[in-house]
C-alpha cells in the first residue's frame, strides 16, 4: 500500500493508519429538505444506499442514486439533496486527519476535493460496513468508540487496497489563522462588496499569497468560496422566503440580477426559479 504525503513523496511512517471516528449517521432526505452548502475540518465518506438526487460539490453538481459512493476531503463545500417526489436515504461517517489523493490526477488539487465511484459489486460489504460503524459509534457498548474507529480503519484499508492504483491517502492539510480569519469574515459579510484587494489586506498578505493559501486550504479562491456562500444563502431564501429574484439577488450580494442567475445556474444546474419549484416547502 503506498502512502505520500500531500507533495507525491513517499512516507514510510504513514504506513499504520489508526483513523478517528467524529460521527457516523444515516439520513433520509425528500424534497422538501435541501442540506445546506457546509464545510467540515475533517474527511467524510458517504454510501447512497437508495432513491435519487445531486451532490452538489462546490463548482459541481453530480447526478447520484443507489450505490454511489463519495469521499469529500475536509474543508470542501458540499451539499446533497434529493430529486423531486424522490426519498434520498445515505449513511455517512466522517474521520479526522487524513487526505485522499487522487492518483488518476496528479499534481491538481482540483481534482483532490472528492473520490466519487458507482460500486458495480461488494455493494453488500459497503453497506455493511457502514452499518457497523454507524452501530458502534453510536452505541453505549463498552469500547464502541474503539470498535468504530478500528471498523473505519479497516474500510479505509481495504479501499486503498482495493483502488490502489487510484487512490492514496496523506496527512490531512492544516488551516493557517489568516486564512480561517478570511474564510469567517466571508461568512459573516457575504452581502458586502466584498474585494479580494480588501481581503489581503486583512489578512497582511499580498493578493496571490492569499490565493495560494486559501486554496491550499479550502481548494477554491477566496472569491469562489464568497460566492458558494452566497448560493448557499440563496438556496435557503428561494425555499423558505416569497422574496422575489430581484430581492434575493440583493440580499446575498449580487449587483446584477442577469449575473446572479447565470452565477447559481452555473454552480446548482438550476436557474433560481427552476430551484424553488423543485424543492419549495
């Protein structure tokens, strides 16, 4: 089994993996429930064990349905949903510290943000061994917590086994503090005119250092990830509000309505009204 760090060199002292487990659950989503756009400081494997819908993976959006599987790296804007009259049910987990690199693109950090795969066969040890770590992370057991994390260190080592001309794993990447700074103020000022200029120079850094860093950590720009936050608002007002097109648009941000349409279309595969059709409550 071959394990590099996150620069393609080989590490022999990653070759013991003892993985952490942070939550294990299983879902059923209709509709009328959209998860919202979210970030994770650690990685998360998902099985969709039945229905229909996307993953929306910041600038992509996947059609998925029964027996897909997805590993998301940590600090990746995602969300999942289902398609409409559909019940989107999958089991997850998520561990901490590791990176899964993908050896079928090497050298772009583009294509590390997620692993997705149909599993044409073994749909059965998948299933089963989510359940088994959804059971034991959330039982009261005596060592359930160990047995979780031994079940998911057993997963993720027949994974790499299995794809190991596909896959690796690496230490995960560290967030610095500026960068989390940034990625908070963002959150919290997504409605502003917002500049990378600005950004810079809160966090004492020239543009294109802030570029490369924000994107070491979160593997999209400091104004990619504005304007996930800003679809992300948008979801929720399209679903919950009667806010117009024109009003939502000014809310999250946007100057130009033409913009903001052609911006969520790009990002969802919906136009905004397209959307709130599908997935009003």
């Amino acid at each position: 089994m071959e394990i590099l760090d996150k620069h393609g060199n080989d590490k022999s002292d990653m070759q013991n993996i003892y993985l952490k487990v942070l939550y294990a659950k299983k879902f059923s989503t209709s509709n009328n429930i959209n998860s919202r756009i979210h970030f994770h400081p650690f990685t998360e494997f998902y099985f969709i064990l039945d229905g229909k819908g996307k993953f929306s993976i910041e600038d992509r959006v996947i059609d998925t349905s029964k027996d897909d599987f997805f590993i998301i790296n940590s600090n990746v804007g995602h969300s999942i949903y289902s398609s409409k009259d559909e019940n989107l049910v999958y089991i997850s987990f998520g561990v901490d510290s590791i990176f899964v690199k993908n050896l079928l693109n090497d050298n772009d950090i583009e294509e590390d943000k997620y692993i997705y795969k149909n599993i044409e066969e073994n749909q059965e040890y998948f299933i089963k061994s989510f359940d088994i770590i959804n059971e034991e992370f959330n039982s009261t057991d005596i060592f359930a917590q160990s047995m979780a994390n031994a079940k998911a260190s057993e997963f993720v080592i027949s994974l790499l086994r299995k794809f190991k001309d596909e896959i690796v794993i690496t230490n995960d990447i560290k967030i610095n503090k500026q960068i989390d700074y940034i990625k908070n103020f963002i959150d919290n000022n997504y409605s502003e005119d917002i500049k990378l200029e600005s950004l810079s120079k809160m966090a004492y850094m020239n543009k294109f250092h802030l570029i490369a860093e924000f994107k070491q950590s979160y593997r999209v720009t400091p104004i990619d990830y504005l304007i996930l936050k800003r679809i992300e608002v948008t979801k929720n007002l399209l679903i919950s509000t009667n806010h117009s097109m024109e009003e939502i648009s000014s809310i999250v941000g946007f100057n130009s309505q033409s913009y903001f349409n052609q911006v969520f279309r790009k990002k969802v595969g919906l136009t905004p009204s397209q959307f709130r059709k599908n997935h009003r409550i």
